[in-house]
C-alpha cells in the first residue's frame, strides 16, 4: 500500500519535524492540527491545516479537530470494496495512507498529587484515540504509527517498498496502538476509580518488551511485558533471566530505603547482608562480612557510584548481577572482563513507583495491593521497656527495621547502627528464625553483643526474645500486638533491653 496522505497529530513532538521532512520528501501529503501544525510551519514543512482539510475549523478550545468524516471516512473505507469507494467519491473523502499520532499526556499529568481534577480531565485525549483505532481498524490498508521510536523503521520499510509497507509491518503496528489505546483508557479510569474509592475492576495492558529464555525454572516459559529498561539499563553481559528481574527489582526497593551510601547483597529476594559507609568498599566490606557464602552468585546494588576500590573488591566473588546509578570509568572497565557477570545501571524509580500496586496471580484471579511504604516516625514515642535506648541502639534498631521490612516472613535481623550481623529468613516459627540469625552471626565469627534484634511481625512468645538476648542483643525493635506482649516486654525487662513496638508489620509472603 503505498503511502500518498498522512495525517500527524502529538502530543510528543520527539522527532516529528524530521520524519515529516522524510515523508515530504517521499512525496506524501501532509495533514496536520494545532501545535503539530505550528511547529511544521515554522520547519518549514510544507502540510495542510486540518481545517483546510475538512472545511471546518477546531472548536470548543480544541476538543473538536479530528472528528470529522473527512477523518474517519478517509481511514475506515475498505479501498477495494466499490460501495465504500463510491461513497467516499460521493462525499469527497479521500483514502488517508497513514496515521501519526501520540496521546495527550495524561499519566505524566497525574503524578502530581497536586493536580486537580479539571487539570486531568483536559488531558483525556479523545481525537488521538479515535484516530488511533480508525486507522488500526483499518490496518490493511493503514500505516498507525504512535512512538516516535518507530519513525525511522517505517522510513525504512517505505524506502525498501517504493514509499509503500507491507501488511505484516501494519499489522505490528496497529497492535501497538491497541495496547496503547487500552493502557490509556485503564489509567483513566484506575484514576477516576481511586479519586471516588470505587474500583469494581482492574484491567491490565501492558507491550511486550521480551521473550525470556525460561522462567524461574528451564521448562517454564515466561516473557517480561512493560518498561522495565526505563529504569534499568543493561550496560554489560548476557540476557537477564526471570529469576535477575525478579531479584532487580527486590533489590532496588531494598536500596531505596537508604538515603546514606549503600550497599546491599541479595540471594533469592532476600538480603544476605546490607551495609552503610561513606566510603563504599568499606559499606561493601560491612554488606559481605554479614555472610561471606550466600553472596556467591547473588545480586549487589549500590545507591551511589560504584568506585574502582569497590569493584576490585566485589571482583573477587561471582556474582550474577551488579546494580548502581552510574559506575566510574576504572570500574565500569574492571567488571567488564567478567563476561558472565550483567552491569546493570538503576535511574531513579522512587517516585514513579511508589504509589504502584503490587500484583500476584492467584487461581481464578488476581491480588492487587497498596505498596509496603509507611514510614515508622517518631521512635522515641514507642518505647514500651523500661529503659530507654542509647543513641546507637535506636539507630541500630531502625537500621534493622529497614531491612527486615524486605526478608520473607518469618523474619529476624540483627544489626548495628550501620550494618547487618545476621538474618534468619523464610521460617515456619519466628524462634527458629531467630536461631538461624544468631547461627550464621555466628558463622560469620560476629558478635552480636550490643546489637539490635528486628522482627517483621510481634514475638508471640517470649522464647524469640529471650533467644535474642541470650545471643548478646541488647534492644529490640518489633510491631507489638501480641496477646502476649505484656510477658515479651516483662522478658526484656528483665534481661534490661530495651524495646520499640513499631505498631506496624512487615509481612513479605
């Protein structure tokens, strides 16, 4: 089919002046509204304003330029079926070869939660749509282009065919905009759901981004939908796996609840091992001493830039996947001889996923739920033992506070006002994640007098506590709500610790 007319109405304006440029070139008419329309005539690309094109002008402050029969009709006849091409030789339609087009940017408008409602509802974009499904309907004959990544394939695709594209690149192309279309209309209504506490559905649309090698295991199939390369971007190594994603992206929740240089080590989701420094080979050094064995193929992610004394340090262990938001130079090069080992640079993802759901299959359906974000204030005030803590053992306990926040339940963390000294993961009974805690402290040749015990939900007896105790820990940091705690709190009075109920847990299932 080849392309004579193109209508081109974005938002994003990436790049549309040059691809313009290219289809005048190739002798294509252009259609063009509004903004998109200015900024042509100021490239000084030759096109025709939409209002020229159907005879009636944008009204209602531009809420009405693209619907029009001239529009839809040029998009939607069947242009071998001879009752369509006698009606629109009737009414003057003529065949429009191709859509360019991109949607207002109503989710960029909505993160910020000071955006009213009438500044959202001016960015549901309805002509972009319409246009988008018209021509994608119509994909036989229609070329729909809707990100500006694709501008110089379908340049490409038409220098390759005579200024024409063939019916499977169409039809690519037109599945993106029905991906698009859709993940459109669920934010806006996820938005409006949440603004009235009505959610009766929640809707999924997500693109392709890879087809995966395997899953967790080589006999499942599995494939990565959305945009996980926004926020990291593989600088070094093989394809990741099911299993690198889903420890990617544990990791990076796990960084991001330290603002002070960072270093943590992950093994199946779970923390082998987190310390903080300025210098960052020594917050590395904290991180690995935790557990010398279990980072052995992990992950490590660093919040600052990865130096060249810390990457001669994290050298000398295999690991699977390295994670920070920039590496120098010396560094970068260092790890790169590791050809097994996957470079990967994190951008800040904070503050677009915050508010994001967390989703799980289950049969029959899905669980969807707020994020673990609440933040414990004011510690001081949620001290139930009789003796208050020391300086460094508050920062101890809200050290350990943050990472058992992200070890599977049942959880138990030891640690200092800097770092990790033993974590007892994933147990059927809280006593025995505390045994194995104090057992690879013990392994790892720390001591644990003096430290801070965390656990992710109460000690529903005082056995946990005691254990703790008994392994040198001198306060206590746990969510309290036990029908017990009144025996727990008499265990650490009288082993004088002091403890902090939280009142808020930490399940990680």
């Amino acid at each position: 089919m080849k392309i004579n007319r193109a209508l081109i109405s974005v938002s994003d304006k990436t790049g549309i002046a040059q691809f313009a440029r290219r289809l005048n070139q190739m002798s294509v008419e252009l259609i063009s509204t509004g903004g998109t329309a200015r900024l042509l005539e100021s490239e000084g690309v030759p096109h025709l304003e939409i209002g020229q094109y159907t005879g009636f002008p944008e009204i209602l402050d531009g809420r009405v330029k693209t619907l029009h029969p001239k529009v839809h009709g040029g998009l939607l006849f069947l242009r071998d079926f001879e009752a369509h091409q006698e009606q629109a030789a009737k009414h003057n339609i003529k065949p429009i070869d191709m859509v360019v087009a991109n949607l207002y940017p109503f989710e960029n408008t909505i993160k910020d939660p000071s955006v009213e409602l009438e500044q959202a509802i001016e960015q549901i974009d309805i002509g972009g749509p319409s246009m988008l499904r018209s021509g994608a309907k119509n994909f036989r004959s229609v070329t729909v282009i809707t990100d500006p990544a694709d501008y110089d394939a379908v340049i490409k695709e038409m220098e390759r065919h005579n200024g024409a594209t063939t019916l499977p690149f169409r039809e690519q192309l037109a599945i993106k905009v029905f991906l698009l279309t859709s993940r459109y209309d669920q934010m806006v209504a996820n938005y409006l759901s949440k603004r009235q506490l009505t959610a009766s559905s929640f809707t999924i649309s997500l693109p392709l981004e890879t087809r995966l090698r395997y899953g967790e295991n080589p006999h499942q199939s599995a494939s990565l939908y959305g945009r996980f390369e926004d926020f990291f971007h593989k600088l070094h190594g093989k394809d990741l796996s099911f299993n690198n994603i889903v420890d990617i992206n544990a990791a990076a929740d796990l960084i991001a609840e330290f603002p002070e240089p960072t270093v943590a080590i992950l093994k199946h989701t779970n923390p082998c091992g987190v310390g903080s420094d300025p210098d960052l080979r020594e917050a590395w050094l904290k991180a690995f001493s935790t557990d010398k064995q279990a980072p052995f193929g992990g992950i490590i992610i660093c919040n600052r830039i990865l130096t060249e004394p810390m990457a001669r340090a994290v050298s000398e262990i295999f690991s699977e996947v390295i994670i920070a938001p920039e590496y120098e130079v010396e560094a970068r090069a260092l790890l790169q001889k590791k050809k097994n080992l996957r470079l990967m640079k994190m951008h800040d993802s904070s503050a677009e996923t915050k508010d994001k759901p967390n989703i799980r299959s289950v049969i029959g359906g899905i669980l969807v739920q707020e994020k673990d974000n609440l933040d414990f204030h004011d510690p001081e005030r949620h001290v139930v033992s009789s003796r208050p803590p020391t300086v460094d053992e508050m920062k101890a306990m809200l050290f350990g506070w943050r990472v058992v926040k992200h070890v599977k339940s049942n959880a138990i963390v030891f640690a200092t006002k800097d770092r990790t000294l033993g974590v007892g993961a994933g147990q059927m009974s809280r006593v025995d994640a505390c045994r194995i805690a104090v057992w690879k402290a013990g392994e790892a040749g720390l001591s644990l007098k003096g430290s801070a015990v965390c656990s992710d939900a109460f000690f529903p007896f005082a056995d946990g506590l005691v254990a703790a105790a008994d392994a040198g820990a001198t306060a206590a940091i746990q969510p309290g709500g036990s029908v017990r705690d009144d025996e727990v709190i008499a265990a650490a009075n009288e082993r004088q610790m002091t403890m902090v109920f939280t009142g808020m847990r930490h399940f990680r299932h």
